[in-house]
C-alpha cells in the first residue's frame, strides 16, 4: 500500500508521517544549502511538484528506480504536467531504515543529505539554471521505503537562451 501525500508508515512509532510536510521540509533545506552557497532560492511549483509527485509514486509502485524508469525523461514528465520548460533537471532517492524515520525533519535532511554528497545530485542542487522547483515523497508500505523526486526548472521565457 501507498501513502503518497498525507500520512505514511512509521515503523514503531506512535504517529505516522506527514509527507507532504516532509516534502516541504526538503524545499526548505535545499534552499537554505543554496543560499549558504551563494545561490539563488528556488520558488515552488505547482506543476513540477504534481510531476514529481506521480514519478515518486510510479517508483514506489514499482520498485524501479532510474530517471527513466518509467520510459520518459524529466522534461517529458514536466511537459505533461503542462509545465512549459526551458530547462528541468531532476534528483531522485530513496530511504530505507529498519526502525523507521523519527520524524518529518529527520526524513527530509537524510534526502539532502544524500543529494549533497553525490556530485551529480549536488550539481543540480547548486545549479542557477532553475528558477522553480517541485518536491514529493511516496512511502510504500510493503518495502518500507520512501522515495523522493526533486524536478527543478526554468520556464520558457525565462532565460537568455529560452
């Protein structure tokens, strides 16, 4: 069973989690790396977070986990959610612990935590390029483990090559 958005298993804990606030929780952290290395913030948007939040759901659905694991691209996940792009870039991951996750924070900062110490994911965290951004998380009950998408983006219009 699926918990994407509202509350999520929690091995061993009294309360479940709420993804969602999770989720924003990663937008807030991303951000805060950002301005500690002198980038812009990221804006939230509604059309990427719907487009990471059905790639994140597709993952935990299926256990494949790649950016193309669901036979598209960022851009063309982005496109069908009618984001009109001149970039999008894309991070995902996902997190397993037997105990489960204390809480929303701690969740959240193991995602970024993780991002940052890949080059790849770290690249895209720092890139000015985007301008927006959209996060989700799914936990999938059978697996026990969350997955997260993180699609960041540039509107056409929005850049000197767009």
């Amino acid at each position: 069973m699926l918990f994407p958005i509202a509350a999520a298993f929690h091995s061993g804990a009294a309360t479940a989690l709420d993804l969602a606030r999770a989720a924003d929780l990663v937008l807030e952290q991303t951000n805060r790396f950002r301005l500690e290395e002198r980038v812009p913030p990221l804006a939230a948007n509604a059309r990427l977070a719907a487009a990471a939040r059905d790639f994140a759901r597709y993952m935990a659905e299926t256990g494949r986990f790649a950016h193309d694991a669901n036979g598209s691209q960022p851009w063309e996940r982005a496109q069908r959610h009618g984001y009109a792009y001149c970039m999008v870039s894309e991070n995902i991951g996902y997190q397993f612990r037997s105990r489960g996750f204390a809480s929303e924070a701690v969740l959240a900062q193991a995602f970024l935590e993780g991002w940052k110490a890949s080059a790849g994911h770290r690249k895209n965290l720092r890139d000015r390029e985007p301008v927006e951004i959209g996060v989700a998380i799914v936990g999938d009950e059978r697996t026990k483990r969350y997955y997260a998408v993180q699609v960041f983006g540039r509107p056409q219009g929005r850049g000197r090559d767009c």
